[in-house]
C-alpha cells in the first residue's frame, strides 16, 4: 500500500473517531477529513496518472499547491467522465471551502458542520478510488 493511501486511510479514520461523542473535535474532524482526500489525491497523481515523481511540494511549493492538485486531479476525471469530473469539481471545493473555516474563521464549528465534511470526504473517497480503480 502506498503510503499516501495509508495516510489517507488514517486521516479519514481519525475524522470519524473525532466526531464521536467522547471527543467532540470538531475542527479536527473537519481539517482530517480534507486531508484524507488530499492525499488520495496526491497517491493518484504519483501512482495512478502520473511519472511516479509527483511531489507538490517541490513542484508547486506552499503557496497553490492544493489548486494545482485539484486541478490536476479534475483534469484525470474529466479525460474518464466529464460528469463525475463536474461532481468532484463541486464536492471538493466545498470540502476545501469548509476546511478553510473550520481552521482559520472565527466561526463556530458544529456536529452537523463537521459531520458533513466527514459525509462529503467519504463521498470523495469512493469517487477517487472507482475513477481510478484503487
């Protein structure tokens, strides 16, 4: 298993296990499942669609790094199923939109906040693994 996939696989478990009662880590929960899918996705442009050399840091560096991956990402779909390419398109962003206010918005973020991204990470999830046969 690559250990992107790993990591995902983590951070999409850790997302569900802060949303329980015992826990309440809504922030947490909200910013592991984003991150689940962002690596997923970095698995699939090193492995799946890639050279094999894919490191975003080193090519982007910090600053549009996620766009670039989202992008990247869109365009695979997109060349397999322009409707599904459309649905990532807007599942990903609200996550990423999400992810944003639940670590940097002086906002309040709830059980419903954040069990929503856990639902749309896991939506992203099934979506990547069927496009790309993981």
């Amino acid at each position: 298993m690559s250990i992107f996939i790993e990591k995902a696989v983590q951070n999409q478990r850790a997302a569900n296990i802060l949303l329980q009662d015992s826990y309440k880590c809504y922030v947490s929960s909200v910013h592991c499942a984003y991150y689940g899918v962002f690596q997923l996705m970095a698995h699939i442009l090193r492995h799946e669609v890639g050279s094999g050399n894919y490191n975003y840091w080193n090519e982007w560096g910090a600053k549009g790094s996620h766009e670039q991956t989202i992008g990247k990402i869109f365009d695979a779909i997109q060349q397999r199923d322009k409707k599904q390419a459309t649905h990532f398109k807007r599942m990903i962003e609200v996550l990423k939109n999400n992810r944003v206010t639940a670590d940097y918005k002086e906002k309040e973020v709830t059980i419903e906040f954040s069990s929503f991204a856990v639902e749309q990470s896991e939506k992203l999830h099934s979506l990547l693994r069927t496009t790309f046969n993981i």
